[in-house]
C-alpha cells in the first residue's frame, strides 16, 4: 500500500512540475466536482427525493447573497409560506436555528440533501439556498433543479480559484443552467455582471427578470426598479415599482440601510413578484426585520461601533461610502485579509479603505499561518495618498479592536469587517480558534 501511495505522490510531483504549480489544485477541483456529482445523485435516491415538490431558490453573488437569502426567508413566511433558509449564518427549518458551521457558506452535497429532507419532514414547500460559485463548480447541488435564481452582483473575487472574471461569471451562471426548464433568472441590470449572464440566459433558454436602481442608467424596461431612497443609520425607505403588476409599494427597512441592501430588498421582491406573491400582503414586513448577524449589527451608538462581513473590495467600497454618508464624524475601520484566498484583492482594499475611511486599522483576518505584517504591507501597498487618513497595523484582532474603540470620538463610527457572524479564528493553519467580533466589542464596552 505503501508503494502505490508514494507511486501517487511521486506522478503527482512529477506533473505538478511538469504542467505547472496549479496541477495538484485543479485536480483536486476536478476530482471534486466529479465526486460530488455522483454523491448527489446517491444522496438524492438516499434522501427520497427531497426536492421534489418544493420551490427551490438559489441566492448567488459576490456579496449580499446572506442578506437578500434572509429577507426573502423573511417575507416569504410573512407571506403565508412554509420557508426553509439554508445561507452563511444557519439553516432555518421551522423553529429550529442550526449552525452549519465554520467558514461555510455551502455545504458538500450530502448535508444539503441532510438539510433538504430535514425541511421536507418539517412540511416545509419553499427553500431559499443561499449558493456560492465554488458550491456551484463543485457539483454541490448535483440532482437540485431551481425554480428561481437570484443575482445580487459579480464583483473580482475568488480569483485564486477561478483565475479570470470571464471564469467566475461561468462558474456562477451554472445556476441558471440549473434553472427547471421554466425558472426564471433575476439579474442586476446596475452590475457588470447583466451583459455576461444575460447571455447566458439566452443560452439556456431561461427566462430572465431585470432590477435597477431607477436613475439615467436604468433600462425603461426592467421589469423592478426603486427609487426616492431615504437612508438613515438603521434604516431605509425608498418606492418598489414593479411592472409586472404595473404596482408601487412604500418599502420601510429597518436594520437593512444602504442602497446596496435596497438592491438587495430590490432583487427579493423581484422574486415574489415573479412567484405571484401579492406584495400588499408584505409591503410593511421588512418594518420588522430582525438584525442580522454580522451584518451593519450595531452594537454600540456612544461610540457607534458596528460589525459587518464586508470582506472584498466591492463591499468594503459600499459599506464605506455609506458609512461617510451617515457618520457627522471619522469613520474608522478594522480589517485585514484572509490567506489562502484571492490575495490579488489585498492592493484594492488598501485603495478603498484610503480613499473612504478616516482612520484604518489593519489586523488578522484568518491569516492560516501566514504572517499578517506581510498581508498587511500589501494592503498598505494598495493605498492611495491623496486625501488626509491614518493607518496601523496590529496583527492581534482583539487589540486593533480595541485601539479603534480608544481613538473614537463623539460623533465618529467604528466599523469591524471581514468576519461578520463567524465564531472561529485561524491564526496558524490549522487550528479554528473561537473567535467573534461582536463577543468582544460587547466586553470591551462593558453592554
């Protein structure tokens, strides 16, 4: 046994050498996606089908995929459904709020069918997946058809995996080619993303549903826009025009500001919409919407201090210039970059947080044995010096945490991104140390 092993290890080497150093990780890919794909059709007979019958929705996208995962879990059960919520934080089934663990935004295909048939028993009909790219390439949801697919944006991202944006759209856009032969796509006509899976659509022969902001760029005929947005710290309200139903509606959002969580919101009702749910049975719901883990959770309002997932450039862009737009006083923000992950997007963030935040603090973010000053002198190369900020870098989290509460002052906001909800920390590539922003904000100001 022995001998095949160090056989294996040596072809291995061998054509790692010879193709070049991606070899070994683009066949584990392959061999992964393989696997996965005939698991999914065991797991689906072991499981007893149990996606049949039910109105799957896959969430995809760069960022806002938990949150618009949620508010559609949210309205859907205001609306009468009998909803499911598989996404980042946890699978909701019924009464029942299970953890599905670290750093996993989508489970291998075997607990998905787990998840499948556990709401499936719990007479649940509708499920709202929140799905990633890597689930997608994968063959995580091998034997799923989607009734609905939702797009919030595509931004550069995972390009350690996917290489080139071009690549990233395709692996994304597997979706839609999931899609039951009458499932509709809704995508965001505001993102560069449209053109891409909008021909992607045509190519698969899906029917495809357009949202947008309603301003100059805006196509006359998408089918969902909003527009007259008023942003407060906490909350949003803005008009939801629908030309399927030919129909307005006043939307108030609490603890959904910002007009990325408009999008958001946008690209859900979409869906209801496109489902024939009657809006007027929803339209004051999201008055209601609870605080969602690890995303704008305010924790603190003397000082504002705020914990947000926010970990691409694309969000951090978005989450800043919003916070500027409802802060009187500096925003200062905590972050840093994960290893093993695209680090080409190391440079971008130091851009955007240089060109929007007033003070930056630069941590660990899941350095995985990676030394965090290297990380941190990356994001420090991207910066840009054009305009009046400050920066640190302190590799330990709970004290960079702690200098940014210190040097806050009335009127100025504190923002802790990059890990969001997450309980865990890997500090050396190995072990998952427990971790969450929120706990120690929380016992650092004493609430």
């Amino acid at each position: 046994m022995n001998l095949i092993v160090n056989l294996v290890k040596a072809i291995i080497n061998f054509s790692e050498n010879f193709f070049g150093k991606d070899f070994k990780k683009n066949l584990h890919d392959f061999a992964t996606s393989k696997w996965q794909f005939i698991w999914g059709q065991i797991y689906k007979f072991i499981y007893r089908f149990p996606a049949k019958d039910m109105i799957i929705i896959g969430v995809t996208g760069t960022n806002g995929k938990t949150t618009t995962s949620t508010i559609l879990h949210h309205l859907l059960s205001d609306a009468g459904y009998k909803v499911g919520l598989l996404s980042t934080i946890s699978a909701k089934i019924g009464d029942k709020d299970l953890d599905t663990g670290f750093h996993v935004t989508s489970p291998d295909v075997q607990d998905t069918y787990k998840y499948l048939r556990m709401m499936k028993d719990a007479g649940l009909n509708v499920v709202v997946l929140e799905t990633t790219s890597h689930a997608l390439f994968q063959n995580r949801y091998a034997g799923i058809k989607f009734d609905y697919a939702l797009y919030t944006n595509i931004s550069m991202e995972h390009l350690d995996m996917h290489k080139t944006y071009e690549n990233y759209v395709e692996h994304k856009s597997r979706l839609i080619k999931n899609l039951k032969p009458n499932g509709v796509a809704i995508l965001n006509e505001d993102d560069i993303s449209f053109g891409p899976l909008k021909i992607y659509c045509k190519k698969y022969n899906r029917k495809f549903y357009r949202y947008s902001q309603n301003d100059e760029t805006a196509n006359h005929q998408t089918e969902f826009e909003f527009s007259k947005a008023n942003l407060s710290f906490d909350t949003s309200e803005f008009k939801f025009l629908s030309r399927l139903s030919a129909k307005s509606f006043d939307i108030t959002a609490k603890n959904l500001p910002g007009l990325y969580n408009i999008a958001n919101i946008t690209a859900a009702l979409g869906a209801l919409e496109a489902m024939s749910v009657d809006l007027e049975r929803i339209e004051n719901s999201l008055e209601s919407f609870p605080t969602l883990e690890g995303r704008w959770e305010i924790l603190s309002r003397d000082p504002a201090v705020v914990v947000d997932f926010a970990h691409t450039d694309d969000g951090l862009d978005k989450l800043l210039t919003f916070s500027q737009e409802v802060t009187k006083g500096k925003v200062i923000v905590v972050f840093g970059c994960a290893s093993q992950r695209d680090d080409s997007k190391r440079a971008r963030m130091g851009r955007v947080a240089s060109e929007l935040a007033d003070e930056i603090i630069l941590t660990a973010e899941d350095p995985r044995g990676e030394s965090v000053e290297e990380i941190n002198k990356q994001i420090i190369e991207g910066m840009v010096h054009d305009r009046e900020f400050n920066y640190y870098s302190i590799p330990d989290r709970g004290e960079a945490i702690s200098k940014a509460i210190e040097i806050a002052r009335k009127d100025d906001l504190v923002i802790v991104t990059g890990k969001g909800h997450e309980k865990s920390l890997n500090i050396d590539g190995i072990t998952e140390e427990h971790w969450n922003d929120a706990e120690y904000i929380r016992s650092e100001l004493n609430i």
